[in-house]
C-alpha cells in the first residue's frame, strides 16, 4: 500500500520540491494551492494519479473548514507537511486588527487546526509524522516582521504541545526553520537590497528551497529522530 501525504501550499518554492520528493518516493499526495485551478492542472499532468489537487486558501476559515472533509476522504494520511506562509512587512504602528486576524490565520491558525485533525487521523493507525516550515523570524526580530515572526512563534509552541498529546500514539511533529530561501518571497522582501543582504549573510549564500525539502524528507523518512522541536537552517543567519 502506497504511503500517503498531505501537503499544504504545494505551489511555493519549498512546497514544489517537497512535492517532487514526496512522488519520487512513492507517496500519493494530496496537495493545496490557493484557489489556483491552473497549477492543479499542471500537477495532472505532470504526477499523474500520485496527485491530488485542492483549493485552500489558509487565510479563510469557510476554505479551511471545507476541506477537513476532503482530507477525511483523502484518509488518515504517513505524512502532513504544511510549507504554507505569506508575510506582510509592515511597522507596528501601520497595524490593525484585520491584517493581525490574516497573518494570524494563514500562519498559525489554519495549520494549527489542520495538522490537528491530521494528528488525531493518525492516531489510531498509531504513527505519523507532522511538518511545519516555520522561520528563523520567530527568534530574530527585525523591523517590519512582527505579525509574521510572531504567528510563527505561536505555530512552533502549538507543535511542541501536539507532540506530547500525541506521543502515545507514536505521532512525531517537527518545525523547520528556514532563514532567507531563494523564493519569491525573498525576492519581493529584498528588492534590489538582494546583494547587499546576501553580502551580509557569514556564509554569503541563501539556502535553495530543495535544501529545505530535504530536511522535511529525511524527518518523514525516520533519519531524523526527534519531535516536538524545532530544526534552524541557514548559512549564519541564526547565530545569535
């Protein structure tokens, strides 16, 4: 029987290459995009049946609710990876209530809900394994950071707590780190600062999104043993 996975944010740059590694190694996979019926369609073409596609957006609590069912359907899944994100750079004092509900809910509210149902579908199969792609901005404060660093913050707390409720049931949970990832949204966070930040980075590079992916596959895989933590990667980033 084939191994199954879910994963949230399919269509991101981390999200791609966790997508390829999942088909490669055989899993079926349920993958979500944000409402984009064009990219579920290049996954058909592309995996074939060892992909499913889905609309989620993280940001609506109507999306998320309608689609517990197709992961009901989908059954109890190996694996549950979300890589989905969105960041606002924005001063504190810009704030208001509706962008904190947002990057509240695609960031730490909509995951937390969802790798629940996932965890408690494992449950009685008696093993599985939990993904989130976090950042290092939930222990590096910048200016312009604050929403997104702090609803990452919130999201590696409730993991650490689902890996204890869940521990007797030999569900194991991990947040990956990332520091800057060559992604679009670096791209969009740095502009035409790109050099001048990678410069500043010790080891002067930015990680790939398949080194990320590896990270994920090597936890789901068993080679890396742990739960309840949080893995940093980067190039220097992280060093405090």
């Amino acid at each position: 029987m084939k191994r199954k996975a879910v994963l949230l944010g399919a269509s991101s740059s981390i999200g791609e290459k966790v997508l390829d590694r999942l088909v490669d190694s055989g899993y079926e996979v349920l993958a979500t995009s944000n409402s984009n019926e064009a990219v579920r369609r290049e996954w058909q073409a592309r995996y074939g049946q060892a992909v499913s596609g889905a609309a989620l957006d993280m940001g609506s609590a109507q999306s998320v609710a309608a689609f517990v069912p197709i992961m009901e359907n989908f059954g109890a899944p190996d694996a549950f990876i979300n890589t989905a994100g969105a960041t606002d750079h924005r001063l504190c004092m810009n704030f208001n209530a509706e962008l904190l509900s947002q990057a509240a809910m695609i960031n730490y509210l909509s995951p937390a809900l969802l790798s629940s149902k996932a965890a408690s579908m494992m449950a009685p199969r008696s093993g599985g394994y939990i993904v989130h792609i976090t950042s290092v901005a939930a222990r590096r404060a910048k200016i312009g950071n604050a929403a997104y660093g702090a609803a990452k913050v919130a999201l590696e707390r409730f993991t650490a707590s689902l890996a204890l409720e869940f521990a007797r049931f030999k569900v194991r949970t991990l947040c990956v780190a990332p520091a800057f990832v060559d992604s679009p949204m670096f791209s969009a966070f740095a502009g035409d600062r790109r050099r001048e930040i990678i410069r500043d980075i010790p080891l002067r590079r930015i990680l790939k999104p398949e080194e990320v992916a590896e990270t994920v596959m090597r936890f789901i895989d068993g080679g890396l043993v742990t739960t309840g933590t949080t893995v940093n990667l980067g190039n220097g980033e992280a060093v405090f």
